[in-house]
C-alpha cells in the first residue's frame, strides 16, 4: 500500500456517524433470530432538526436572509466578517469569563469541524506525537494520523468515577514528559457527555504551562449543561493564553448544523496560521452563513433553558430503559446529547449489531470504536430526538441485546 494510500485510509468514513447507509455487508442467515422489529425508525447517529424534534434557533433564517441582501456579505476576510467576530468576542468573553480580541483571536470556520482540522494543523506536523483523550470525538485520531503524526492516548475512566471525567493526569503528564507537546480534548466529552471537573481542568492547564504545551479543546456542548452541573472554561484558568484555542459553535445545542459556521478562538498566532490555512481550503465559511452567527447567543428569554429541559427529559427516559438491561453499564450525561452504552456479551461482533439494530430494529447508532478503537462493546446515541420515537427506540435496542445476548 502506498503512502498516500495509507494517510486516506486514516480516514475511513465506513462506520462514521451519519455514514451509515454505506455499511451493505448483511449479516449470515444464520446469525438472525427473528422478525422485524415494529417502530418507526430512529437515527442516532445525529441529532433530528426536523419539525418533530429540535428546530432551529429562531431568527437564524432571517440573518441569513439578510446575509444575502447584503453585498459585502458574499465575500469577507478569510477569518469572518469582522464586525461579526467583534460581535462574536463580547458574547464569547461573556460566556467563558476570558477577555478576547476579535481583530486577532478570533476566526469564524466552516463548522466545528473545520475549525478542528484548521486547528490541529495550526499545531501539529509530520512526526509530532499528540495526546488525545479517550473515548473522545471520531475525528480527532484521523486527524492527527492523516496530518503524519501519532495519537498518543489519555483514557477517561468515564464508569469509575464521579463528579469528574475521570482523566488520568499521570498519564497526560508522563506524555507530556516524553516530549508530546499538543492535547486534544472534547469538553464536555463526546461521545460520553461527561464534563471535566474544575479541578481536571486546573490541572490540565498547570500541566500544559510546565511543559509548554498547547492545548485545544473543542467546547461544542458547553451550553447544554444539565441543572447544577459546574462547567469551568480551560481559557479562563492561568493557562498560557498563547498555547490554547477553544473550539465552539452553534450546530448541536442551536440546532444550525446544516449553515456550516463554527468559531475558534484563543492564540493569535495559532488563529493567523488557521487563516492562511482557510484561505487555500475553503477561503472563508460561507459568507451568508456567517450571519446566522447574529442569533448565536441571543436566543429569547427561556429558550436555551427549555431546550436543556428537553435533552434532559429524553435523557432521562433512554436511562430509565437501559438500565433495565442486565449487564449494560451507563454513566448520566452531564452535557450535551449523547448516551455512551457499554453492552454485555453478544454473539455478534460491536459491527454486527449495529447492522442488526439497523435491519431488524429500525434503530442507526454508531459502534463505540470510532470513539475508542477499543471500546468494542460501546455504542453511542445522540437523543436529540423526538422523545416517544427515542423512548421506543431505545426499548428496541434492548429487546435486541437479549435477542443475541450470548
């Protein structure tokens, strides 16, 4: 196999979330153990934005609308408009208790997920060995592998601990001892919905200033916190404001994935990189995307509060299920939407299962691997859905762990 085939390899989107439809491999006529399921079906690989689950922030259409009227709108800075990146820097100090300086902090992305690949790239070459917590985001390891460089795990000990990610910091410190000089981590953590403990998040910081470490943390749930959980910003502690960028934006929470805007915010250095990076990738986020950033933090009184009690009744409702299940083993999110299962022993492979859960339940999770390469008895769930199609749904999921329970 070829260099370059190897580096896209990396990058294998076969078990991805929202790629499912792709996985044709049918299981063995003599692996199935009984009909259809009945149920509607229900996709957990991605939150639902249709009318029966969580529209879109209201006033989102009507900036983007006037996003177009607007002849300058088409065509701005490679890093975002500039009056919007003002604008972004009030709210975004506001909110992570750091100040922030649009003209040079500041570069509006297409989506998180640019501004993840924007990041990392700012920070990592052919070579570097780069820590990563696990589970976290899919993304991370493929980036970093097909950017040439090593991941180098931190596990989440996200089922033994409370109050607190379970990060384990003499493992973060011993490869920051060896020379890794990038972390990379999700807060709160996807595919798990743990939050790190401000304690967690100190220590992070007091690690990366010994060592001269940047960090990244991708923030995209910091606002779907659950009543009383504490939340601490990574740029807010006495972190080197010159070795961290935090990632944000309003697709999951606000439900405006499909404008494709993200922001990330932190080091001007880092942030210059990401531009002249930008410039030949995508040259900017969409320009009349950009707009619906206006409506970003300035939701109406009570939305965001009614939308974070929403997560939490389905949320509710998906545990009450599965914990019915012998043997499955789940930690309550503290954020976000996603649901993290371990299962009990199946006569399927993690893979298999998924397919079943497809063909036979109308249910699309995805397999807890693309998360963890390890974590083969784990799936995730994102329940940003309609809550009695989800509640069903997750009923299904069960009735199959029994039906191939070994």
């Amino acid at each position: 196999m070829s260099a370059i085939e190897k580096k896209f390899n990396a990058l294998g989107v076969d078990h991805a979330p929202g790629q499912e439809i792709r996985q044709q491999a049918a299981l063995a006529k003599s692996q199935l153990r009984g009909d259809v399921l009945p149920g509607c079906p229900v996709d957990f690989s991605h939150g639902d934005v249709g009318d029966t689950a969580f529209t879109p922030l209201p006033g989102a259409l009507e900036h983007f609308v006037q996003g177009t009227a607007r002849g300058q709108q088409a065509y701005t800075e490679y890093r975002g408009s500039a009056d919007l990146r003002d604008d972004l820097a009030k709210k975004l100090a506001i909110f992570t208790g750091a100040p922030l300086t649009g003209t040079s902090e500041i570069i509006i992305t297409p989506g998180t997920q640019g501004a993840l690949f924007l990041a990392a790239a700012a920070t990592i070459t052919a070579g570097d060995q780069v820590a990563i917590a696990t589970p976290d985001y899919f993304a991370n390891r493929k980036i970093i592998a097909f950017l040439g460089a090593q991941a180098v795990p931190i596990r989440i000990d996200f089922l033994g601990r409370q109050n607190a990610a379970g990060i384990d910091l003499e493992q973060l410190q011993a490869a920051f001892k060896t020379g890794v000089r990038t972390f990379l981590f999700s807060n709160p953590n996807n595919p798990t919905g743990v939050v790190y403990s401000p304690a967690e998040v100190g220590e992070i910081a007091r690690l990366a200033n010994r060592y001269g470490a940047t960090v990244i943390v991708d923030q995209l749930y910091a606002r779907l916190l659950y009543a009383g959980q504490a939340y601490t910003h990574l740029r807010a502690t006495e972190i080197d404001p010159d070795h961290v960028l935090t990632i944000m934006g309003p697709s999951k929470t606000e439900s405006l994935s499909g404008y494709r805007v993200g922001a990330a915010f932190g080091a001007p250095k880092l942030i210059e990189r990401m531009e002249k990076l930008q410039a030949i990738v995508s040259l900017r986020a969409a320009g009349y995307c950009q707009a619906v950033l206006r409506a970003w933090f300035a939701e109406p009184a009570g939305w965001m509060q009614n939308r974070i009690e929403q997560h939490a009744a389905i949320r509710d409702d998906l545990l009450r299920v599965l914990r019915q299940v012998p043997g499955l083993a789940v930690r309550t999110p503290e954020a976000g939407s996603y649901l993290f299962p371990c299962l009990p022993q199946l006569d399927l492979t993690l893979h298999q299962f998924v397919l079943a859960l497809r063909q036979q339940a109308a249910v699309t999770v995805t397999a807890g691997t693309e998360f963890d390469p390890h974590a083969t008895d784990a799936i995730r769930l994102n329940f940003s859905q309609n809550r009695s199609a989800s509640t069903q749904a997750a009923e299904r999921i069960a009735q199959m762990i029994e039906r191939y329970r070994r």
